[in-house]
C-alpha cells in the first residue's frame, strides 16, 4: 500500500477524542510513509488530519469540487489538489487514486463514500480494505447494525467480516498491510470461491 483514503466529518464533532483521533491518524500515516487521499477541505476532521499528515512530513492528495473550491473551503497548502466537476467525480478519483479505505467519524456524506467502496469490495470491483477508525464508540451502533443485516440474512458473514475495525490508528494500518481480500462469488446462495476456467 502506498495511498489510503480517509472519509470523515467537515464538522470536528462534539467529543475532543474525535479531533484526537484524526491527529493520531496523520501522523501514524505518515510515519508508515502513506500518501493521504482525501476530500480536500480545510475544515473539521477532513482539515485535521490533513494538517496532521503535513505536519509530520507526510504527503497528502486533496479531491474537491469545483463548488467546494469557490465556497473558500479547500485546503491551501496540499502535495496536489485534484479540482473535479462534481461529487460523482470526486468519488471516483479518490477511488482510482486509493489502496485502502478508512472511514473516521463523520455525517451521512462519510457513511455514503464508505458504503459504496464496502459495496465495490462486495462485488468485487476492487480488492483494497474497507476499515472503520471507530473512535470513541463512535461506529459501534453501524457494527451492530451490519450484524443485524448479517442476522436478518441480508448480509453474508463473509462480507461483513470484510469491514476492519479499530479503535486505534496503528492496529488499523497493521490490519490493512496483511489483508487479503476474500474470491467470493458475490451473486452465489452462500459466498464461493472464483474458479478460473480451464
């Protein structure tokens, strides 16, 4: 891995653990030496971790919109910014750009980035890790829901064992560089392995 891309919150959050937490997360990439791929913004958590990558000597991929950019929220001082039409886009870059997913807490904008690449990995589109930095609790309610899916049978056991969650940055990234992701058949009565043709 050399890039992850982190969806949080443009918002800090009401507990200071949050902000912590983005913090912790800058410097623990950039120590591992991961280029930071994220939204692009210079507020909340999306500016903290940022802030924390630059600070510790690390590098970090900023994708806006062009809206966003006008409304004066886009980071000023980023290794490079990606300056895209829409949200669609901004999605899609930081998916091609990205070798791992870490969603820190954040609003229904952070749940939405995040679902769609867990669902990509489902359908294997792609293979990277899909990880929650579940801080302060804060995804402990969306892990019980997730096994209430996998309860109600609208979820199989082996795709939610596809999401990773820590509470600590370190233990996420250790978890991310030995993922492997399972060969499942996403459309199968019960998940199977891919078999190639002879």
């Amino acid at each position: 891995m050399k890039t992850i891309a982190v969806f949080c919150g443009s918002s800090s959050g009401s507990n200071p653990a949050y902000l912590e937490g983005a913090k912790k997360l800058g410097e623990a990439l950039a120590e591992r030496e991961l280029t930071l791929v994220y939204g692009g913004a210079s507020v909340g958590l999306m500016g903290a971790v940022a802030d924390s990558v630059l600070e510790n000597g690390g590098k970090v991929i900023g994708v806006i919109p062009q809206s966003l950019v006008d409304k004066e929220i886009a980071h000023a001082s980023l290794t490079d910014l990606y300056i895209v039409n829409s949200m669609h886009e901004r999605k899609a870059k930081m998916s091609e750009l990205s070798d791992g997913f870490i969603a820190m807490p954040g609003g229904s904008g952070t749940l939405e980035e995040f679902f769609e690449v867990f669902t990509w990995a489902q359908l294997g589109y792609h293979q990277k890790p899909c990880g929650l930095l579940n801080i302060h609790d804060y995804y402990t309610p969306l892990l019980d829901l997730l096994t209430h899916m996998t309860t109600e049978g609208f979820m199989k056991k082996a795709y939610q064992s596809m999401v990773i969650s820590e509470s600590d940055p370190q233990s996420l990234l250790d978890r991310f560089s030995h993922y492997q992701a399972p060969n499942l058949v996403k459309w199968a009565k019960d998940p199977q392995p891919l078999t190639k043709e002879k």
